[in-house]
C-alpha cells in the first residue's frame, strides 16, 4: 500500500511542479529558470511545513510516502535543476549557472526552515 501513496502522491506533485513552472516562465522569459527554481523552493516549503506538522503529530498515518516522497519529491526536481545549470554553463553562461546552483540550494534549505518554523508557530 506505501508504493500506491508514493505513486498518488507523485500524481499530484508532478503535474503542479509543470503548472508552477509555466506560469513562472511565461512572466519570467529569460534564460534563468525561473520555473524550476521557483517550484523548488516551493516544494521545499510545503516539506517543511508539513514536516513540522507531522513533529508536532499532526499528520497521519502515510505521511512519509503520500507528502514527502510523493508530492514534494514531484513537485521539487533536482534533475531538471541539475541539467538546466549545466545547459546554462555549456551555452557560455557560466555566471548564472552558478547564481542557479547557489541560489537554489540557500533559496531550499531557507524555504524548508520557514516551513519548520511557521509549523512550529501554528502547531506548538
């Protein structure tokens, strides 16, 4: 039954991460992505939040595999990341596909911990 919330789980995080990066893209039409970048963050939030949801015990039982493994690991997509900055390097833009790699990795961890806080605040 775990592989069925995983599978769920992806059902809904994947198709948001393509939604998430259009609509970004579209406002956004530069060389930089955006899309990703911003899904990525997002995606960090949302694992965040809900992680300190379940540490408060909250969450119920599925957690892991429906939310961590399936939606946020759809919806976040190191993949992509990875070949859009190595695109970004190969193409002579060196500079942004570092500020990708930078940005992107503080940008997570940042957005993760303000999803552990905020869940601190409204689950003490």
């Amino acid at each position: 039954m775990n592989w069925l919330l995983v599978v769920l789980g992806g059902a809904v995080g994947a198709p948001l991460r393509f939604l998430v990066d259009r609509a970004v893209q579209r406002r956004q039409p530069t060389r930089f992505p955006w899309g990703t970048f911003t899904a990525n963050t997002l995606g960090c939030l949302v694992l965040g939040l809900l992680t300190g949801a379940a540490l408060a015990g909250t969450a119920g039982e599925g957690y892991d595999e429906f939310v961590a493994t399936g939606l946020c690991g759809a919806l976040t997509t190191y993949s992509t990341f990875s070949w859009e900055t190595v695109h970004l390097a190969r193409t002579g833009h060196a500079i942004p596909a570092a500020g990708n790699a930078v940005a992107t990795t503080l940008a997570g961890l940042g957005a993760l911990s303000v999803g552990l806080v905020a869940a601190h605040v409204i689950w003490p």
